[in-house]
C-alpha cells in the first residue's frame, strides 16, 4: 500500500469523524445557551416576575 492511500485512510476514519463529533458537540451547547435564554426571557410576566411555567420549571419534584 502506498503512503499517501495509508494517510487517506487515517484522515477518512480517524480525523474527519472525530472533528465533526466535537463540532457538533460545541454547536449543540451555544443552540441549548441561546434556546435555554430565549425561553426564559418569554417566560416573565410584564413585571419582570417569572409565570407560573418557570416556576414550576425550576422546582425539584423530586426532593419531597
């Protein structure tokens, strides 16, 4: 096998998976940021107090 082929195939199998994993990965975390403000901006009332799907939202259900 020839040099080139053997760093064509390292390039297919190893780099180009890996860099698409860890471009996806940081894409996924500023869309949940941006998404995650977004909804709590939508979720005040007109005096800036959280409504009552934010605040269920932030309790623990699980704590009693």
């Amino acid at each position: 096998m020839d040099i080139g082929a053997i760093i064509i195939l390292v390039a297919l199998l190893v780099v180009m998976p890996v860099g698409v994993l860890m471009t996806m990965g940081g894409l996924a975390g500023v869309l949940g940021t941006l998404i995650g403000r977004k909804s709590d901006l939508d979720n005040v009332d007109d005096d800036g107090e959280p409504n009552e799907y934010l605040t269920i939202s932030n309790t623990r259900h699980y704590d009693e």
